[in-house]
C-alpha cells in the first residue's frame, strides 16, 4: 500500500491519500478531538500520535491536524497507523449515525437555500475538499441575508479560512443570489 501526502494552506494540516475509499463520495466525518473519536478505530489510533489536534476523513483522503512539533517527525508514525488500519481491513466507523447538529441558523426561501446549497455543493467543495477540508451548509436567514457554514478538516482553524469565506465564497453567492448579504463560520 502506498500513501501520498499532500500539502494543505493550513500549515498545521498534512492531507494522507491512501490510494482507496475512505467515506466514499459525499460522505465525511470530521473529529474535532480524541472524545469525539471515540467510533472510529481509525482516529482513536491517529489521536494516540503524539500531537494529533484534529482528524478528518473525505471521500478519499484523511486530513491529520497537528499542535505542534514537525511533520518529518510525525509523518512516519501517522503513516504507520493508516497503513496499518487499511491493511488489518478494520471498519472506519463503528456504530450509530453521525450527531447531528441541531441549531437554528434561519430560515430563508426554499428556492434560494436551494440555489445557495447547489452553488456550495458544485463550485465550493469540490475545492475546499483538495485542500484537505470541507464545508457544510447550516442555514440561511432570509431577512438578514446571512448564509451559514461549517468548516471541517484543515480549513477549521485554517489562518486562511477567514479570507477564503468572506472573498470567495460570500462574492460568488453574492454574485448568483442576490438576496445574500454575508457569510458567517458557525
């Protein structure tokens, strides 16, 4: 089994591509901490890497977040417990469904979040999804404006993440639906 690495712009983010499947298409799961690891076999081991911070799974890639050290000297082990998963053949995630998140982000006009979720789904995370991360749609307040997003993976934290939402994503929204105004991080 080989495993590539990619760069990310979050310098604290390293990509791992296995060279298979991970979630699959769509599919993702993003954990934040060791607690929130706890139904992955996969990211129990990667959090038992010295300075492991944030373990996220794409469709096909896994994003390791670190809190300090090297990469020259975490990469060998973080290798190591991917490779080894995938050649074990253990399941990625045991149990029940991912936790839902459940806040009120507004409500807006279903044809508008319909055009907003399609504009976030084919022009932005296809690109947030080769820098490592991912980006979710939690809501839009038709009387403000505001769009809601979620960031996972490397662009949670990300120095760039801030630049990336207010002037790429909030223009091109802005330019395809006029009703937004804005774009917040939740």
């Amino acid at each position: 089994m080989f495993i590539q690495t990619e760069d990310t712009p979050n310098p604290a983010t390293l990509k791992f591509i296995p060279g298979r499947d991970v979630m699959g298409l769509g599919a993702v799961a993003d954990f934040p901490s060791a607690e929130q690891a706890a139904r992955s076999p996969l990211a129990r081991a990667l959090f038992q890497t010295p300075d492991v911070s944030r373990v996220f799974f794409g469709a096909d890639f896994i994003s390791v977040t670190k809190r300090a050290g090297e990469w020259s000297h975490l990469k060998p082990a973080i290798l190591g417990v991917i490779m080894d998963h995938f050649t074990q053949g253990l399941p990625l995630i045991e149990g029940g469904a991912e936790e839902v998140d459940a806040g009120d982000y507004g409500q807006g006009d279903p044809e508008i979040v319909s055009q907003i979720k399609e504009l976030i789904d084919t022009r932005v995370r296809p690109a947030v999804a080769q820098d490592g991360g991912d980006i979710i749609f939690k809501g839009f307040d038709g009387t403000s404006g505001i769009v809601s997003l979620h960031l996972q993976g490397s662009c949670a934290g990300c120095p760039s993440s801030t630049m990336t939402l207010k002037n790429g994503i909030e223009n091109m929204l802005r330019h395809y639906v006029p009703e937004v105004t804005a774009v917040q991080a939740v």
